[in-house]
C-alpha cells in the first residue's frame, strides 16, 4: 500500500471527498485560508451530480443564473448562460471552467473512491484509504459526496439475464447513446424519467414507461437565456444573490411568491395564481400560495389543479388517470419538465400501470410486469438513488473507539447542523442529512456549507485548537428539531426518497431541513457563540 501524506509526507489539513460543485468550492476555500488540502474523486473529472447524469434531457430545474457559484464576482459576472434552464453539457463546461479558471486540478487526484476513513484517535487525524490502495493522512475530512450519487438499482429477479443493453440514468455511459429503431423500456416516473422520456421518445420505435407511483410535473417552458434580464440580474448579482438566501428554498427571490393562505384566497383568486405559475414554469409553483407544503388542505387544492391539467394534456381519458397522482403534491420531490404528459397522446408510447405487482422479472427478452411480457431491446432505470447518506455509508467510515457510522446510523442518520457527527471528530459532511440541502437550491446550499467549515477551520487554528466534535445532546436536539419541522409539513405524507421509502430496507426517517434562512441564521449563531454544541480541544 502506497502512502501519501501530502507532497512533504506530512498529514494534510484537509482531505476533500468529491469534485462536485461542494468539493472545488471547499479546495477553493481551503487554499484561501492556507490549508493543504487535497481532493479524491471518483469520477476522471470534476463536475459531481453533472459528470454521472449524462442521460437524455438532463437538465437543472433551478434557473441557470440561480444554479452557479456566486463566491466570486468576476466568475459570475463572465459566465455566459445559453438557456433559463441549463442543460447537463453546459453544466459540466461550467465546472470545468471553474476548475480550469481557479487551477484546481493540480490539487484534485483522479479515478480513485474513497473505500474507508478511519479516525486515529492517538493522532487526532484521519486515515483514508481509497480502492486503488492509496493512504493518506489528514487532520480534518470533508465528505462533499453529495446527495443523489448512489444509483438505487432494483434487486428485480433475472436483472442479469437481460439480452440488451441496461443503463441507469444516474450511470449514463460518456459515449453517445442511440435508441434509433428500438423497443425501449424505462423503469420509473421520478425526475430523471420525466426528463428523459419525452427525448427517447423521439428516437425510440417503442417506448414503455413503467409506472409505480404516478408523478406531479410542472412545465419548465425553457427558452433562451433574456439577455434584459441577465443584465438586470448581473448589474447587481451579489444582491440578487442575497435575496435568493432569503427564500424559504434558497431560489426563487424573482418569482413574486405568495406568502398568503391557499384556503382563505376566494376560487377565482386561487384560479389567477396557479394559472400564473403555471405559466411561469419551474419549481416555484408551490410558491403561489404560502401553505402549499404546509397544510394538507391548500395541498389538495394545489394537486386538484395539476390533476386538471394532467386531463387536459393527455388525450386517452384511461392513461390520463393513470397519470394522475393522489399523493400530496411536492411530497416527493416535484418535477420540472417539456413535454412529459403529452408524450403519452404519441401512439408509439405506452404507460403500464405496475403499482400494485412492481416489475415481477426482468428476462432476456423484456420486463415481465402487470401479468404479462413486454419485449424490449433496452432497458433504463431511471430508479433514483439511495439519497443522502448512501455514498457515506458504504464507505467503510469509523470514529472514536472504531465505531462504524453504518452502527452508530443505524436507526437513522444522527448529526449536528448536518455537519457533523458526535463521536466522529473532525469529520464533516456538507449538505448532509438535517441541513436543507436538497430542498434547496443545492448550490447555495453547498456555499453555507463551504463558509461555515471554512470558518470553524480558521478558528480553530487561531484558537490554537486541533479537534472539534459535536455534542451528543446537541445532536439529539438537533434531530429532534429536524423532525419536528418536518411533521408540521405534508412532506411525511408519502413514500419519498425524502423519507428513505425509495430503498427497500432503508430506516424511514425524514432526512433534509426545511426552511434555509432560519438554518443558516442557526449555524452563524452557533459559529457566534464560540461553536455552541461543539467540545472544542
Ligand atoms: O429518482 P426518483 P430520480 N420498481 O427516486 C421508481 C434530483 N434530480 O433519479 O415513486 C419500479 O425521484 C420510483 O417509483 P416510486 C431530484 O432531486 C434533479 O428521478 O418509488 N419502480 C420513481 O418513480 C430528484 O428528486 C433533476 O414508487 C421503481 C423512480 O423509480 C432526484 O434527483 C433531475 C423501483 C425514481 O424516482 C431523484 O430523481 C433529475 C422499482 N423497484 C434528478 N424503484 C433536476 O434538477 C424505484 N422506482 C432536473
């Protein structure tokens, strides 16, 4: 095994898990306030989320000038946007150009996965082992492993046997793919699926779309980038950022949101502002109204509406209601999307209704679901991920004493502020379980994160101190907390990814923070108080 303690065979001060847009912001970060600090990524280039989801139609559904960096002024004023909605290339090109414009590959090692980290209690410092067999030393680690990047495949029996190709939509191969002339099957009806079904419908001589849970999706109604309004945005973007952290999600502070009651606006009042939403596109239409995510009953009046236009846009009377779901709306993550309803009016598509058998097999001909066989010549999975702490647990991560997360995890994910976990010193987690992260614009989100640790660090070494952890009691009242918002919401009313339900086995715990200004008000009051909740040392 091959050991790397840094260039000078020292420990680092900081070792960076993932090259995302979390992980090149903390290198950032770190270089700017003195720390050696090294990257690991998996991938063989940055960009995170946008290097593994090259499926078709991948897109962000947060408007391109509110999903960038804003920590640099000169980066956000030369960036240029092609469209409202950025698509995954331009993403990418994005992240690239960051890493290229702040030199920060020199710094990032390639093509390797973090397999275990292990605390050294004696030391105070971490040791990380990666599957190539290289170790390394570090006295603080930084999991920027992000959310959603550990593909959820289905254990479907016969999975194997398949006869064509197979793709996850989270695992899309970096060579183009060409579904021209083919019977395609894709398994699924979240985000990603409603994003890539309307494009391989293009291509696709058949398309089957297997339907568990039918899906809320909102048109995105992508355009151009407006140059008037870019320049209105960019004459004062550090203030359009700041609204944006003003905002319940992070984004949005454009979007002439509605604080007002859903149930106290008279049918015609209610009428005029979900049409206008509507017509506006995107994520902020559970913004038309205050309560939307708040009170079961303005939900329903919110979904009855969708349900409309579900009716409207899709001809045949029968998949139409199969399209309609009867979950609350946002429960699970709401979709953006162009075209997905009315690409069930082609007559080359079709919707299989599998919620009550699933897929009963997959064999070397097809899916064999809802009591018969559909023949297939490939097969995707846009079947999601297990979210939020997959990636940090099937690494093999162990604290004071050797204890494994996997352990101390087991009824839940259990942390500080969602950054840290008692018993796992020096250790933090950015959009971690218990932060707002993916209820969030994530990129403001991973910004929060990147300045508060940036800031603990510098701390700590003024201070003369080596070791933080966070307090068990604090912890307990954090997850507490967490829940306790999460309970006065519609957000535990259904079967989400939020909640773990997407994985079979998975402990069923409501995982991300709602509510971003008051989150972030938390972590600098705490960070005022001389890290409150923290023993220091
Ligand atoms: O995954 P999902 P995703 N048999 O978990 C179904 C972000 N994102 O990749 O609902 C049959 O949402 C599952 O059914 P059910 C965004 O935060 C963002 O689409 O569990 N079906 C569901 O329909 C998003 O929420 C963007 O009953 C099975 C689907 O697969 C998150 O990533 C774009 C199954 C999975 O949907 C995840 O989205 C894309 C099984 N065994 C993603 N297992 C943008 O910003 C699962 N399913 C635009």
């Amino acid at each position: 095994m091959t050991s790397t303690r840094g260039d000078d065979g020292n420990a680092l001060d900081l070792l960076i898990v993932g090259a995302g847009f979390a992980g090149m912001y903390m290198l950032f970060k770190a270089r700017e306030l003195g720390f050696r600090a090294r990257v690991i990524e998996a991938g063989d280039d940055v960009g995170g989320t946008w290097y593994w989801n090259r499926y078709p139609g991948a897109r962000c559904d947060i408007e391109s000038l509110e999903y960038s960096y804003g920590f640099d002024e000169a980066l956000q004023q030369e960036w240029r946007w092609s469209e409202r909605f950025a698509a995954q290339p331009e993403i990418l090109a994005y992240a690239r150009h960051v890493a290229a414009r702040f030199d920060l590959r020199r710094d990032i090692t390639f093509g390797a996965r973090v397999t275990r980290a292990w605390f050294d209690d004696a030391a105070s410092t971490w040791e990380v082992g990666t599957d190539g067999g290289q170790a390394l030393r570090a006295r603080f680690v930084v999991m920027a492993t992000g959310c959603l990047s550990s593909a959820n495949l289905p254990a479907i029996p016969g999975i194997e046997t398949f006869g064509g190709p197979r793709y996850h939509t989270g695992q899309w191969p970096h060579e183009p793919v060409d579904f021209s002339g083919l019977r395609v099957g894709v398994i699924g009806t979240g985000s990603s699926a409603v994003q890539s079904i309307p494009v391989i419908a293009r291509q696709a001589r058949e398309l089957t779309v297997f339907q568990r849970t039918a899906t809320y999706s909102v048109p995105a109604h992508n355009a151009p980038l407006d140059p008037a309004y870019e320049a209105r945005v960019k004459a004062d973007y550090a203030g359009f950022r700041r609204r944006n952290e003003r905002m319940p999600a992070a984004f949005g502070a454009n979007l002439d949101a509605n604080d007002a009651s859903a149930l106290e606006a008279t049918p015609a009042e209610r009428q005029r502002r979900f049409d206008e939403r509507w017509r506006a596109g995107g994520l902020g239409f559970t913004r038309a109204f205050g309560d939307i995510v708040l009170d079961a009953r303005a939900n329903a009046l919110a979904a009855a509406y969708v349900r409309d236009k579900i009716r409207a846009l899709v001809r045949d009377a029968a998949t139409a209601a199969l399209l309609s779901p009867s979950q609350p709306v946002a429960c699970k993550r709401l979709c953006v999307d162009t075209g997905y309803y009315e690409t069930f009016n082609l007559p080359h598509v079709r919707l299989v209704d599998i919620a009550a058998t699933g897929i009963e097999a997959v064999t070397p001909r097809g899916v064999r679901a809802a009591g018969r066989e559909f023949a297939l010549d490939a097969l995707v999975f846009a079947t999601g991920f297990d979210a939020m702490t997959g990636t940090l647990l099937r690494m093999d991560i162990r604290g004071r004493g050797g204890l494994p997360l996997a352990e101390k995890w087991r009824a839940g994910p259990l942390n500080y502020l969602g950054l840290m976990v008692a018993g796992f010193p020096n250790l933090f987690t950015i959009t971690g379980p218990g932060s707002p992260s993916v209820l969030t614009n994530m990129i403001v989100s991973i910004e929060q994160h990147v300045r508060w640790i940036g800031a603990c660090l510098a701390w700590l070494r003024a201070h003369g101190r080596s070791r933080i952890e966070a307090r068990e009691a604090a912890e307990r009242d954090w997850v507490g907390h967490v829940n306790g918002v999460a309970s006065r919401t519609i957000f535990p009313g259904c079967n989400s990814w939020y909640l773990g339900a997407n994985v079979p086995g998975k402990v069923r715990v409501f995982m991300p923070l709602l509510g971003f200004p008051a989150y972030a008000d938390k972590c600098a009051a705490v960070a005022a108080a001389g890290y409150e909740g923290f023993a220091v040392a």
